[in-house]
C-alpha cells in the first residue's frame, strides 16, 4: 500500500515504480539502489528519487546514483506502459531480494501477472465524474506528501496562458517541492495546460 495508490491522475500515462530493501538490512544498501537507479534510467523516467536523496528534479543523476543513502526507499514514474514493463524485467533480471511495488491501471497489472511479475494487487475505484473534472484536484495528487501549493498551481497556469513560461517549465517547477520523487511531469504538464484554459 502506498500514496500513489490514490493518485486522481489519469492512469494511462502515470506508472510508479516502488523499491524497497528488507526490513532490518539497510547496511549496503544504497550503491544497490544507486545502481538500480542508474540502470533503471534506460528505461526513460520522468522522474526519480525519494525523500532521503533527493530527485531528478532537484539533483543531477550521477549525484544520486553516488550517495543514495542506506535504506532510502527508490521511487520511478514513467509516462508509458512499455518503460515500465521494461523496467520491471530489468528488476526481475536484477533479482536483488528488494521489495518491488508497482502502481498501475489494472490492465497494465494484469499483463504484469501474466509475465510472472505480480504477487498480491491492491485494488482503487474509478474516479467520480467531478473528479475526473477537477483538474487542480488531480494535479494536487501527484505529490503523496502535499507538498504542493494551490495559489503556485494557479500561478503557474497563468504564466503558461500568458506565455511567460511553457507548461514543461512550470510542471518542473511544480514538481520540485514534491520530496519523493512520485511526480509525473507528463501528468503534470497535460494538468496545467488544462487549468491555463481556465485562467
């Protein structure tokens, strides 16, 4: 069970991918996630990272691949069904006894099973109508910890209406208080065009 779970995005351009080391072995276990990250950046993320070492968005690559710390748990979005079943099987490859959770539209899951990848699924319903209206709601929920702001969101869409900054621009903005590494900047940019319509 994780926070992406209950993400409003929608589902068929946001993937997350979750790396865990076992409980009571952190000792080591940051070169292996170091080096989970660097090969998982073949499989083209839009974003990586996690609480205790930072982002993509906030912290260049090879710094992270260099100190992720001991026992930080490994978070990667993608914005394609086909990075993350790459990504899987480079997991599945990798083999190194480490919790791996994905966030998925069930359709994805169930081709995921049928490869021999899934253990247990945790399920969530479809999104209402109004939230599926509702885009700051849904822009709001890419960042599980609620880091970000509302007024910045606004902010930002009219910037993008006004032409001062792109909608890349501003999603990465958005996307750097989120301390994860959970934010989907494909999501994100789709989101924010959609609120500039409404500034």
């Amino acid at each position: 069970m994780t926070h992406t779970m209950h993400r409003l995005s929608a589902a068929d351009d946001d993937f997350i991918i979750h790396v865990r080391p076992p409980k009571g072995r952190k000792e080591g276990t940051g070169p292996v996630l170091g080096d989970l990250l660097e090969r998982l950046c073949a499989c083209h993320p839009v974003n990586a990272g996690s609480p205790a070492a930072g982002t993509l968005l906030t912290k260049p690559l090879d710094t992270l691949i260099r100190t992720w710390p001991d026992g930080a748990p490994l978070h990667v979005v993608f914005d394609t069904e086909e990075n993350l079943l790459a990504a899987v099987r480079l997991l599945d490859e990798a083999n190194t006894g480490f919790s791996v959770s994905v966030c998925a539209p069930l359709g994805t899951v169930m081709r995921l099973e049928g490869q021999g990848h899934v253990h247990t699924m945790g399920y969530q319903m479809d999104l209402t109508p109004e939230e599926e209206e509702d885009w700051l709601s849904r822009l709001m929920s890419l960042c599980g910890h609620l880091r970000l702001s509302t007024g910045n969101a606004r902010r930002l869409c009219e910037e993008i209406r006004q032409g001062k900054c792109s909608a890349e621009e501003a999603a990465r903005e958005l996307g750097r208080v989120c301390l994860c590494g959970c934010f989907n900047t494909t999501v994100a940019v789709r989101l924010l065009k959609e609120g500039s319509k409404e500034s």
